[in-house]
C-alpha cells in the first residue's frame, strides 16, 4: 500500500511526463506538412525522459522509434528497448507493433512510425 505523500510523488512524475509529450505533441504539429523534419524536434522534446522502465510497453516503443527518426529492425528495437530499463518479450513487441496504428511495418523485419 502507497502512501499519500508517495501517491503526490508519483503524480508530480506523470504531470511532468505528459508535459513533455505535450511538448512532443506541439512540435510535431508545428511542422505538420514537414516529414523530414518531425522526428528531430520530436525526438528532442522526448530524449529529455530518461530511461524507460516506468512507461507502458507500446509508449516505449512509440519513443524510441520517435527518437530514432527511421525505421528499426526488430531485433535493434528490442535491444534499445532493453537497454533503457523495458524488456519486451519478441512475442508482446511483436503484438504491439502489429496492433497499434502509431506502428508500420517496413518490410524485411522493419518497424517504423506510421506516416
């Protein structure tokens, strides 16, 4: 059982998780029309979040293939994924990929951001 004082802890940490992604979010609409240029700002608003070991599976993945700006073979993506703090089994990352909309696959094991 959490404490109040850890709860307002915890909550303080998400407001300030979801002010980045509002950030992510405004910069990819500022230059909205600009593909090229999205994944830059983007991947700088949300660098700035650190590992990943607190974020849902598929919000990791959406960051890291955010911050990579191209797509990623599978097995590179899972080993980023691992490396910040988030193991996904092959089987779930392969799951998420092929479920989320945000996901596309590349072809010959690429998964990229939709477009």
């Amino acid at each position: 059982m959490e404490t109040i004082s850890e709860l307002k802890s915890k909550a303080a940490e998400l407001r300030k998780i979801a002010d980045k992604l509002d950030e992510a979010a405004n910069a990819l609409a500022g230059v909205a029309g600009h593909e090229e240029a999205w994944p830059l700002s983007l991947a700088n608003a949300t660098s700035e979040l650190g590992d990943l070991a607190s974020v849902s599976g598929v919000n990791a993945i959406f960051r890291v293939l955010t911050e990579a700006g191209t797509p990623l073979k599978k097995t590179t993506l899972s080993q980023q994924l691992r490396d910040r703090g988030k193991a996904i089994g092959d089987n779930t990352l392969q799951s998420y990929l092929s479920r989320d909309k945000r996901f596309q696959s590349y072809g010959r094991g690429r998964w990229g951001l939709t477009r």
